[in-house]
C-alpha cells in the first residue's frame, strides 16, 4: 500500500511541477480573469472612441428629424451628420470623417428608402441599426397615412401579454430554468475540458514511461495495476489542484467586478437559487465521468510505445467526449426530448447528460441513481478488464496503433499469470 502512495505522489508532484502545468494553469487563470472584466477591457480600447459618424443625404426634412430621433433612441453612440451631396459624403469617408453614409428619400408610395454606402461591408451592426430605424420611419409615416390616432397606433405595437405556466406542480419555472442553464453551461465546459486534458496527460504519462524504459524497472518492484490506479489517483488530484486555483481567480475576479453593484457572486450571475443539490451532482458526475475516462486512456495508453501514436489510439474516446458535449449543448434547448433521456442511462455519455437533465429538471432520483449505477459498474468493469490489459500491455513495445494490441495484452497477462 505504501508503494501505491508513492507512485499517486510521485505522479502528483512531477506534474505539478512541470512548466507545462504551471504555463496552463497562469494562462487559463488570466483568460478567465480577462473575460470575467470584459466590459473594463472594452471600455479601455473605446475610451478615445467618439461614436460612429454617418452622413445622410435626404430629400425631405420632416422624414429625415423622424429618422434621426429613431436613430437616436436606438443607439446614441451613432451621429448623424447631413450632406447636401453623395459626392462630398464620399469624400468624408475617404478622409476618415465618416464611417459610412445613408441616401434617404421616398419611393413612388411616397414612403421612405434608403441606400447605405461603406467602404466596407463588415459592420452588420452599423448596417441593421440604421435600417431598423427606417423601418420603423416607415412604420410611423404609414399609420399616419391611413389615419391611426396615437392612442390606436400604441394598442397595437404594445406588447402582448404571453405567460408561461407548466402544468406540473414541481416543474422549474422559467427563471429557474434559466438560472439553471447559465449554471449546467458552465459546468459541462468544466467538465468536458477536464476529462479530455486530464485523459491524455494520463495516457501521454504512461506512453512516457514506457518510451524511456522506465516502465521495465517499475514492473518488477510494483504491481502494474496498482501503478495505473496510482496514476490515475495523482492526475485526479493534480486535475483537482488546477481546477481549485482556476476556479478561485475567477470566482476572486468575478466579485472585484461586481462590487460596485452591492451584490453577491451567485447574485450577480442569477445563482442564488440554484439548488446545493446541482452543485453536488456536478461534482459526483465530474469524479465519475473523470474515472471512467482516465481508466479508458491509462489502458489504452500502455499499448503505445511512443509518444507520437498516443493520440491516435485515444482518438476514439476524445471523439466520445466531444459527442457527449455536443448532444449535452442541444439538450440545453430541450432537455426533455427522446435523444437526452435515452444518452443519460448510456455510460460514456452520462456524465455529462444526466448532469444536464439534473440541473434542468425535476428529475426522479430513482433515475438519478440509476444513471450512477450503471456508471460505477461500468468504471468497476472498465476497472477490472483496464488493469488486465494494462498489465500486458506495459510489456509491449513496437508500433502499436491498433485496437488489435489489446488481445495481445490480454495474452501476455495470461502468460505473466
């Protein structure tokens, strides 16, 4: 028992050590420290921005006073400036004193049109917002055409009342749903980037050994299964360290922003009544997912013997993870339909799928327990076949790219046994 601490860590602190954690952990950490001050980064480039100049070449000056207060209603950071001609509005934007330029005038129905000129048509944004504010010049002019009085034309653009109530007693309501959402979303990125890192670096760790012949020392002093549980215990809690600091500089950052709003963390970000439960079953999910996957790849990875063909024998579980993401993304849309009930109960795709429909849902905890059965039989199974082929397939060297080598581990175990 003493040499499988050993080995947890020793693969722990060599990890931890390396510059390749230490470079991974700092540049996450300030990536989520740049997104989470977004808005103060932003304003700091735009400080010296005036706004966005347009010129407006019309015909008529009671529709152009129409446009102009749509426009600023819309978007204040837009000046509208006027020009007696397209060609001195041309040159403008050759000089750099405008941004773009708008030919406003009336169509034979005698309502308004208009041609917008730019250098470049990249600016969407620019584009719609000056053609929503024509449009609804045009809306304006219209109603008053065919002799709507004010009070007619606010009945009919008022809102409509539309409420959302679900027929069962204990369903979430919409807010809950959304403040569920923003929390799964996150937590399935967590998820799905932990468990493809922290996969490979257990399969690389392993192919490592082998490449350098360290491997042959190792078997005979230690058990080659308790050296992959090792290993996967020491990349579980080295996941776990890294995991700590990230999510900490973010949390830390997240609040400085926030301060000046007097509110809390899980406040701000509509978390507050988000049940303890949710956060319990990430983790339950994210340890189960973590074992299942890192037991995949140690075995996998010890039927390499170089690093270069490691990943492409673990190509097939990492195109696993990335379906059980992509199917987890649709369920955030509806995460009652067929597709997302059935995946939760298959293994590979639980972890991320069931965790889905528990944080969206009001889901029966008979299928909850159900869907972490079948994972921990699985993780035993996976477990127990894993250790018998990891434990030939350290032994083996070559190329070795083929899932073929698994019967050929199987074989040596035999031989060992």
């Amino acid at each position: 028992m003493n040499k499988f601490w050993v080995i947890v860590f020793h693969t722990y602190l060599n990890k931890l050590k390396t510059k390749s954690f230490i470079i991974t952990t700092i540049i996450t950490a300030l990536i989520l420290v740049a997104l989470t001050n977004m808005e103060k980064i932003i304003d700091v480039f735009n400080s010296d921005d005036n706004g966005t100049n347009v010129g407006v070449i019309y015909d008529v000056e009671s529709v152009y006073t129409l446009f102009k207060q749509n426009v600023n209603v819309m978007d204040k950071d837009i000046h509208l400036k006027e020009f007696t001609s397209e060609s001195k509005a041309k040159q403008a934007v050759e000089s750099g004193e405008l941004d773009s330029y708008l030919l406003l005038s009336l169509n034979d129905k005698q309502l308004p049109q208009a041609v917008y000129k730019a250098n470049s048509l990249a600016e969407s944004n620019l584009s719609s917002t000056l053609e929503q504010a024509v449009q609804q010049t045009k809306v304006a002019m219209a109603t008053v055409k065919i002799g709507l009085e004010e009070k007619q034309i606010d009945q009919l653009y008022s809102p409509v009342s539309f409420k959302k109530k679900a027929l069962v007693e204990n369903a979430k309501t919409e807010q809950e749903l959304n403040q569920a959402r923003g929390l799964v979303y996150v937590l399935l990125f967590v998820i799905y980037f932990a468990v493809i890192m922290y996969g490979s670096m257990i399969a690389m760790e392993v192919a490592t050994e082998k490449s350098s012949r360290v491997m042959e020392i190792l078997v005979s002093s230690v058990s080659p299964i308790t050296q992959m549980f090792a290993k996967i215990i020491g990349i579980a809690l080295l996941s776990l360290t890294q995991l700590a600091v990230i999510l900490s500089v973010g949390y830390t950052s997240l609040k400085a922003s926030v301060e000046t709003n007097h509110n809390g963390i899980f406040s701000y970000l509509g978390f507050n009544d988000v049940p303890l439960t949710t956060f319990v079953y990430a983790f339950v999910f994210f340890i189960l997912g973590y074992f299942l996957f890192a037991t995949l790849a140690a075995f996998l990875g010890s039927l390499v013997s170089r690093i270069e063909d490691v990943q492409q024998m673990i190509t097939p579980m990492t195109l696993v993870i990335v379906a059980a993401f992509l199917i987890a993304m649709f369920g955030l849309g509806d995460p009652e339909t067929t597709i997302i009930t059935v995946t939760s109960f298959i293994p590979f795709f639980a972890p991320m799928i069931m965790f889905l429909r528990v944080g969206m849902l009001n889901v029966p905890v008979w299928e909850v327990s159900v869907s972490i059965g079948i994972l921990v039989v699985t993780i035993t199974a996976l477990a127990i076949f894993g250790a018998r082929v990891y434990k030939g397939g350290v032994l083996m060297y070559g190329q070795s790219t083929s899932f073929k080598d698994i019967k050929k581990a199987l074989q040596l175990t035999k031989k060992e046994t």
